[in-house]
C-alpha cells in the first residue's frame, strides 16, 4: 500500500509546475470545428460560407495539379495511389507538424510531404479554423492522389 501511495505521489508531482496544472500549459489541437480551415483565396465577403469552401477546394487540387511532381523512381515501377498526409493548420493559417499517415513508397511520400510544407511558401496562408468565434489549431487531413497516365 506505502509503495501504491508513493508510486501515485510520484506519478502526479510533474503535473504541477509552479502551482499549475499541466493541462493549463497543453495546447488544443482540434480535429473539427464549426468553421473548418480552407485553402485561401476565396475569401470574398459577398460569398457564402459554402461557396468559399467549394472555391478553396477548387483552388487546392488547382494548387496540387501544378505543384505536385512525379518522383522518377514511381515512374520506373508505374506507381499509383494515395498518400495520406496530416498536418495542423496554426491560428494564423500557417502549416506545422506535416507527416505521412499513409505511405505507398517510392519518393511518393516525401512528394506528398514536400508539396504540403510548400503551402508555407504561398502569398497568402490558410484561413484557420474558428471555434465558438475563437481561431483555432486543426488538425487536417489531405489525401494526395499519384495517378500519373503512363
């Protein structure tokens, strides 16, 4: 029983730094909003919220088609399918955290994570995400499609 009360002891002293809670010191990370991130460039204040969203889907696989490369050794083994990327869109719309959550290999994956930190480069960062009116970290997930015609 002491080694129980000890061990329990042990175990909760790193949660209080200075008289607060770790959790006061975590970041929310959110995987769905009321408003979610969008591409940008469809901000036009006389648009729906729905036309904005359909406008930056557009612009997005406009912005895949032409910035997205084949990686030469996919080509040599006629490779297709998907690369599942992640990525938090920050409160100012800028990208962190990229990663692959689904990889078909052959230089693909690190296209795919290429083309995602790229939008870091963009004149105009993402529209972050807004919950109960206040801008949030999201969490988002974008499929990157390899199908090249061969």
């Amino acid at each position: 029983m002491r080694f129980i009360l000890i061990m329990s002891f042990c175990l909760l002293t790193p949660l209080m730094i200075n008289g607060q809670d770790e959790k006061d010191n975590v970041e929310t990370i959110f995987t769905t909003a009321e408003v979610m991130p969008r591409f940008p460039g469809c901000e036009d204040e006389s648009r729906t919220n729905d036309e904005k969203e359909a406008c930056a889907k557009n612009k997005m696989l406009a912005y895949i088609n032409d910035n997205l490369s084949y990686p030469d050794k996919a080509k040599i083994f006629k490779i297709r399918g998907v690369v599942v990327t992640q990525f938090v869109v920050n409160e100012n719309g800028g990208i962190e955290n990229a990663r692959v959550i689904r990889a078909i290999g052959y230089g693909c994956d690190e296209e795919a994570l290429r083309l995602v930190k790229s939008m870091n480069d963009m004149e105009e960062p993402w529209v972050p995400g807004r919950q109960r009116g206040e801008v949030i970290k999201l969490l988002y997930t974008l499929p990157v499609r390899f199908n090249p015609d061969f």
